[in-house]
C-alpha cells in the first residue's frame, strides 16, 4: 500500500482522487499495491464535497499529514504560495517524496526546494507546473543529459491564449471577450496574474532555468501582458497574414541568456498560429535531438490530475529521475540585446507621437489618433525608451513582436 | 563501466558513437558509469570510416558481441529485417537488453519480443522506431497507465511529408520534387517504402498496439501512399484554403478499432497543417489527459542517435518501464465502417466516369479529362468499390480525406 497525504482539494485535488478511482484496477496492476489517499488537508473538514472520501481522511491540521509515518508522498495541490513551502519543506524534511502543481511556489523557490530534496534524496517534481497536462518537464530534463539546449519558447497561459484566439476568430472587443472568459471559467475574476503575464513569467522561470541549466529569475525576465490589444490590432494583425499569441522565450546567448514574455504577431504559417483557445505548447532545441514541440491542455481538473498522477506513479515505481536538475552556470542577462522586428499602436496619439512613430517605421498602418507602425529591426530596449518618452500610459499602447 | 554492442555502423550507429563521444563527460556525471561501445557489428571491418573507433572495437561476427559477458546492451540499428530479428531475439535470450531504431522489425515481431522481453525481465525498447527523434512511445506507455486512449493519429514519415510541403510551396510536380528531395537525402534512391506508406504503415501498427491495448497489424491497416498526386491535386488543395498530408490515425470503434493511412488534406488551420517538410508529429487522445501532440524531426543521424541513447539512459538509469507494454484486447477491425468527405481525382477520365463522378460529388471541380471532384460524406469501402468499377489504374486517380 503506498499512501498519500494530499494538500488541497480543490478542483486539482478532486482530479486527484477522481482518477485514483476510476484507474484503481489498472494501477495496482502496474505498481503490485495499491495507492490510496490516506489523508487531505482542506480548510473546512464539515464542507459538502462532490468527491467521496472517508470522512476521518480529511483533515484542518497540517501536522496530522506530516506526523503520518505510513504517507510517503505528500501532493501539494493547495495553491497558496507561503503554505505551500512550508508544506513543501517540512515534508522534505520528515522524509517524504513531493508532487506539486504549484508553478508560484516552484518558481519562487526553485533552488533551495530542489536542494532540499536532492540532499534527502527524495523527490520533488512539479510536471503540472508548466503546461497543465501535457508532459514536458520530464521530457526536457531527460533531453539535457544528452543534449545542449539553447532555447525554449512557449504559449504557456490557457486563459491569454483563450482570450487572443476569439478576439481573432470574432473580431470581438479584448473586455467582450475577457468578460466571456471569465463566466466560462478560462479567466479568472481577477484575470491580472494571467492577463498581465505573471503566470507566463513564472513558468518560463522554470523552463528557462532547467533548461539553459543556470539560475534565471522572475526578475531576470522582461514581460509584458495582452490586455491593452484592441480590435483595431487585431484587424491590423489578420491583415497580416498572421495572428497573435503571449509567446514567452529564453535563449542561450553568449556567456548568458536572454528572456522574454510578450505579445507576439505570428504568420498563420508558424506552428504556434494553430495553438488555439486554452491549448498550450512548449517548444525546446537541443544540439543532438533538434527541435522539439509538445502541444496539449494547458489546465483543466483531469488534465492537470493526470500529470500529477503520472509524477506520483514515477516515485512509486522509482522510475524519476534522482539528484538535482539544475544545473550551476553563472549565467549573464543579455535581455537589452534583444531585437527584432515590432508592431507597435498608440492610443490617443498627438502629433508628436506620430512623427516620432513614422521616424522608425517600415510600414505605416493607420495614422490619425490610433496610429500603428511596424519598424524595422530595433532593439527593443531603444524601442522602450521611445515609447517611455511618450509619456503614456501602459494601457495607451500595445506592442508585439513579429515572427514568421 | 557500461558496455555495449552496437549492432550496425551507418548513419545511425556513427550518431550514437558521436553523441556517446561528445556527452561522455556529463553521462558519466549522471550516470555514475562511463558508457561504452564495446564491440561493434560491421559487415566490413575493413572499410574506412569517418567515425574513430578503436580497431579491435570492430567485428563482422555477431557471436563475438553474443558471448562478450561485459555487453549488458545490445543496440541495433542495422535496418535488415530478418538478421535484426535474429539478432535481438539471441540477445534477450543471452541476457542482454535490446534497444532498437527499426520498425520493420518491431512491426512484424512486435508480440513475440515484447513477450520475450518481460519473460526475462529486460528491456526491449525502440523510441527511435517512431517519430524518429521525438519521444513519443515513452509518454504514450505513461499515459496508457492512466488513460484509456481513443485515438492516435500523425504524421509519420518525413520523405512524404517533404515532398508533399516542397509541391504545395512551390507548386511543383511530383516528379520532380521527388527528384529533388532523392538529390538532397530525403529520398531514398527506391522510395517505395515510404511514398507508398508502407512505413507509416508500420509506425501505426507500432503506435495503434500500443495505444489500443490490443494486436493491430499492418494487414489490418488501410493503406495508400501519395504517388499519384499531381499538381492540379494541388492547386485545387489550395484552393480550399488546405495542404495535404500523408497521414496514420486508429480510433476506437466499438469492441475494436479503424485504422488507415491515407493522403489527407488538412484546412490551414488545421495543427497538422503546420507540420512541414521532414518534420512529424505524433498525437493521442486520452480520457484523461486530453489531446497530447508531439512535434520534431522525423528522421536525421543525430536526432535518431540521440532516441536510442535516451532509451541506453533509461536502461543504465534503471528507469525503463518493466513489464510488457502489450495489452490482450482482443479487437475487431471495424475498417469497412471508415467514412468521411474525400477529394477525387481522375485522370484520363471518359464520359461515364465523369457521370458517376457527379453523382456522388457535393461540389466538382474540374470537369473535362481530369475530373475533381468533393464527395458528401460517404463510407470509404462504398467509395473504393466505385473507384474500383472505373477499372483504371492506381496511378490514374488520387483519393486524399479531407479534415477540417
């Protein structure tokens, strides 16, 4: 019998014990034992619950998981930051192996948890912290033994991607749109974590620091949301021949590194211009094995359940792999190297700020007050200091970057 | 000190010598083992070779790497299908675990050595055998475990997938792409096997056992290639806002299973439509985790050396999957159920054919001598059987499925 102490449950952790169930039979076949549920911290042990549970299973008091010598495994489903590292620790600690689908606790602290662990030889893996269901953490981890990344790009927010794919099938309005989202259950009620990239950021902190093997921080990475695009960049864009997606993307470069999350215009004959609605990708290069890509649900109950469920099964078949991932380069920010090629529309534009716009542009399209441009290649750290001399505010302009 | 038998010293096998080379360093790291090609099986030892090797390392008997008690892997990466049979049934009953890149191999023996596998406990594994570099077997195993899976389906084989890309990008015959891509590696000088399917053909046969949990064999897949498609095919594929791709799908279906290869013309939209020139894609539907895609080279020296050594890893690791990955659904073909709306083209068509044409088209095309025409939706046995009262040849018409 493998017991499980789960924290959280909510709609993950009903995931959790939902395939636990249906799956029983086939579990047991593969594993010779059985894995139960032992325990689940919840908030409130007397809530009406749609998931059936032994009623002594549920627990208020953290201690009653971790002072539980037959739980092995502790799944970390609560999705509260500080909570979460303190459960985190403290089962790493009292000897326990850790799952968590907590990309903000991952992110935050990433190195410390992940020497933790290795130093206990225990496991600690996150699979459905980047890219809800689709396996992709434990597939570039196995990448790196035999390869040199050098870059890895993704759409990695369900709920932007949800909101650019309508806006750009429905010639909709960007607060239509969220609105939609929101009663749907693709956006959140306070839609800013994913809307303004944080969420994005987190999880390139994680991709980026496994894969170029060396810290990158939150910090580390420049980013910027999707929510000052209006239907006018929208028609500008499918103009184009193209459509728009939050692309965040590291890449090796020099004796360091550059990272960024934000709006990206991609030809509609890019592979990413059919990653749709609340699908994700992760996208990796590696010097043996090439380019790489993994497409698949970015959340949802099941989904994200059954890529928890497949780091439990590895722990339970000892089939992870051990020690610690990261890697020690001491890695330099490049980030104001970056450059490329931009679309850039202002709101409410003067005079000025048209003249100044048509001093970088390479194409012209629309002038007036919402004049949109599209420059030639720029770095966008001099690009940023034109916009910032401007004088505007963040919701007045909407600026991508362009790839084929 | 790990030591294996490399079985074959062509494109594949120098890529694992090269890899095994240039990661020597961080496999030991990981490993804890230096990994080392002990002997290897050549059917010329004295030929002269890019790929350094110490000369004893080289044998043309393949009892030498049989009776070598320090080879615990053997790697086989001749491509000859009856000496690969030979060769890895006498390794798993020596003890040795296989590792193979061959298709054929795994396609027609797929039951008897995975059944020999398990019976000794040791691994018989063949990542490389589908969607070359891209790891795709391993997630499929992993998701089996807690997903029934419905469906799989891809793009299985790069030379079909290049020429057919090259004929829509730039409007060229067939022919002549082919000639093209013969010149540039990505055809072979007889390029039956895979512009007939016959490949695809069997990765589905690989794929389709594995993901239905029961025997599928080529026999039981439907099969056309893409020979006989034609420019004007073309023109009229980009017409309907489309591309055409060679592509492999099974379903679940009942108390059994569909499964074909067919040329397929996928809207633009369309995932599948993205994938282009020697790239393939590989995607499942699980109860669970949804709708997984995978994406990367489909062939290539190094990306196919670096799916082998992914699976020597695992192995050195201990961290392969045990047991046989084969399920005992006994499953009915249920192929004569298969329908949809197809595109069809007739060359050199008389007047007769034209008037069975419109009866079942839902819009023509192109009228005259080389009628094209869209079918209503229509069970493909019924369409075959009219194709067939025609009486022309196969390479007189072209049949591609169309999907949206």
């Amino acid at each position: 019998m493998i017991n499980i102490g789960l924290l959280g449950l909510g709609t993950v952790g009903s995931g959790v014990v939902e395939i636990l169930k249906n799956r029983k039979d086939e579990l047991k076949n593969i594993t010779g034992q059985e894995i139960k549920v032992k325990k689940v911290l919840v908030k409130n042990i007397n809530k009406e619950r749609q998931v059936k549970l032994e009623k002594e299973a549920l627990t208020d008091d953290f201690e009653q998981v971790l002072s539980d010598e037959e739980i092995s495994i502790v799944v970390e489903v609560t999705g509260d930051l500080e909570l979460s590292y303190k459960y985190i620790t403290e089962s790493l600690k009292s000897g326990k192996h850790v799952v968590t689908a907590n990309k903000a606790v991952v992110s935050k602290y990433f190195e410390e948890l992940s020497s933790l662990a290795a130093e206990k030889n225990l496991a600690f893996i996150y699979e459905a912290s980047v890219g809800g269901g689709i396996p992709v953490l434990k597939p570039l981890r196995e990448q790196l033994s035999l390869n040199e990344i050098s870059e890895v790009q993704g759409i990695l927010n369900g709920t932007c991607n949800y909101i650019l794919t309508r806006m750009v099938n429905e010639g909709k309005g960007y607060d239509e749109i969220l609105k939609i989202a929101q009663e749907l259950g693709y956006a959140e009620a306070d839609p800013t974590a994913d809307v303004e990239g944080y969420d994005t950021q987190r999880k390139l902190r994680i991709l980026a620091t496994l894969s170029l093997q060396g810290k990158i921080t939150e910090e580390d990475i420049l980013l910027d949301g999707i929510s000052s695009i209006t239907s006018l960049d929208i028609d500008h864009i499918k103009n184009m021949d193209a459509t728009v997606k939050l692309i965040a993307e590291a890449s090796a470069y020099e004796d360091g590194f550059t990272a960024v999350v934000q709006p990206t215009i991609v030809k509609n004959s890019n592979y990413f211009a059919n990653v749709n609605m609340a699908f994700n990708s992760v996208a990796f290069k590696g010097d043996n094995v090439g380019e790489l890509k993994f497409y698949g649900p970015g959340a949802g109950k099941l989904p994200t359940a059954n890529a928890v469920l497949s780091d439990v099964l590895d722990i339970v078949l000892d089939i992870y792999r051990k020690g610690n991932p990261l890697g020690e380069k001491v890695l330099k920010n490049y980030n104001e190297k970056i450059r490329g090629n931009y679309y850039l529309r202002i709101s409410n534009a003067n005079e000025e700020i048209v003249h100044s716009l048509r001093a970088i542009a390479n194409n012209v399209l629309s002038l007036g007050s919402q004049p949109a441009i599209l420059t030639d290649e720029i770095e966008l750290s001099k690009l940023m200091e034109i916009i910032t001399s401007f004088n505007i505010e963040k919701k007045d302009y909407f600026l991508a970057r362009i790839i084929s």
